[in-house]
C-alpha cells in the first residue's frame, strides 16, 4: 500500500469514527477502529480521541479505558483533549478511583489540566459521596494554578453534604462568594442540605435567607432541604412555614416533602 494509499484511507477512517463520535454511535466507531488494525493504517491522537469520545458519550468506561490503554502501549502521548474524555468516561461509570488515576497521570504528563478535568474528577467524588478526596482535588487545583468555576464548587459542596461534612461545606461556600464565581441553585441546597444534616437549622434558614436576598431562584431539593433542617431540630412550627410557603408559591411538593412535614409535626405531637 502506498504512502498516499494510507494516508487517504487514515483520513478517510478518521472522518467516519468522528461522525460516529458525534452521532453516538459507539458500536459502530469501535468496528470502524478494528477495521483499521485489519487494514494496518496506523491511528492517531485525533482516532484515538474520537474513537474515545464515542465509548465516552455511550457511558462505555471500560471500552474506553481499553483504548487508552492501548494508546499508552504504542507510546503515543494523550492530550488534554483525551485526558478530559476519559476522565468523564470514569465519571459517568461511577469509577472515581480510576478518575484520579487518570488526572494524576495527566498531571505528571506533558498535557496541561484545567478546570474542565479537575470538575469532571471532583464530580466522580461526589457521586461516591467521598467528600476528602473531592477536597483533596479542590486544593489541587491552587496547586496547579487553575481557577475554579461555579460547576467546581458545586460539585465540592455537593460532595460535602452527602459526606454529612457541613463545616467544609459552608467554608467552600463561603469562599465561593469571594471568588468569581457566583452562589447559584445548587451550591445553596447543597449547603443547606449539609446543615440539615447536621441539625443545624439556624445555619440553614440563614442560607435560605441569603438565597431570597440575592434573588437566587430555589427548587423542590432546596425546600426539602430546609424544612428537613427544621424536622431534625424538632421546629415542626418553621417546617409546616416553609411548606404552606411551596402551596402558595405553586410549588409542587414531592413525596419526600409530605413525609418530611408529617415527621416534624408526628415528633411535636402535632397531629391534627
């Protein structure tokens, strides 16, 4: 086969893996691939990537891990682009152990981390609820000079309050506002999820206040939140408050709502 012969069909082959990869058509991009290997036209960093992208977007980590893999076998040095794909293959197949393998070696490499990575890698800790290693991650990043965003410190905080972490989450918060991101929707329920959690009712109104003085719009999870908070600290008073509120506002209560209302006046002996 000729030079020419191989470049063309290269281009060729990499033209149908991306419209696969953007398509989301996994099954047929790693078929294109193999018929690659059959065919002896060498990948690039570009196949490699789409052909990645493609097992990524079809929540395949295995099948991606395999080819990066493979890329790291024939020496051929990922970039960031494919370093961030295979993260949040991780991500979304709930590997966070393999997530931070991935960034660490992306660390260590040539290819330059940035936010993207790093909230992808924290969002696979907050899914395992492992709130230090999602910490562990945000001070990396000072390390490594790149500035947080807003989705950062939401998956941070969110990671906080399902490790029942409240302290960290509010000093993430905190600094959140003194950062250039700006507080939204979840990062506030979060918190007030994690002062719930905690009992710490106060702490939860004061947010919920914050939220209504800085016009931030809340949801179902943020009501549910605080009238929790309210149900742990026995205010069955500010519970049944905060739910009268959600009928007049038209908002529509959840299952978790009705429970939690009922529990906080069933504590208070409120009944009727």
């Amino acid at each position: 086969m000729t030079e020419d012969r191989i470049e063309w069909e290269k281009i060729t082959y990499r033209a149908a893996i991306s419209a696969c990869e953007k398509g989301g058509e996994w099954e047929n991009a790693l078929l294109i691939f193999s018929l690659m290997a059959l065919r002896e036209v060498e990948s690039d960093i570009i196949i490699y990537s789409a052909a990645i992208s493609a097992c990524e977007k079809g929540i395949k980590w295995e099948k991606a891990l395999k080819l990066f893999s493979m890329m790291l076998q024939v020496r051929m040095q990922p970039d960031t682009i494919t370093f961030s794909t295979m993260i949040s293959a991780c991500e979304k197949g709930g590997e966070w152990a393999r997530a931070l393998h991935v960034l660490n070696s992306m660390r260590q490499s040539q290819a330059q981390s940035n936010m993207i990575t790093f909230s992808t890698a924290i969002s696979a800790c907050e899914k395992a609820g492992n709130w230090h290693k999602a910490l562990q991650l945000f001070a990396a990043m000072a390390r490594d000079k790149v500035d947080p965003k807003i989705t950062t410190f939401d998956a941070a905080i969110s990671a906080c309050e399902k490790g029942h972490s409240w302290f960290s989450a509010l000093r993430l918060f905190r600094t959140m506002g003194l950062c250039t991101a700006e507080t939204d929707t979840v990062s506030f329920s979060a918190a007030i999820g994690s002062c719930a959690h905690a009992g710490e009712w106060e702490r939860a109104l004061q947010l919920f206040r914050l939220m209504a003085q800085g016009r931030v719009a809340f949801n179902i999870i943020t009501i549910n939140a605080v009238i929790n908070a309210c149900e742990k600290s026995g205010k069955w008073d500010k519970a049944l408050h905060f739910f009268n509120s959600m009928i007049q506002n038209e908002t529509e209560p959840s299952v978790v709502t009705f429970c939690t209302a009922m529990s906080a006046c069933e504590k208070a002996g409120e009944w009727e």
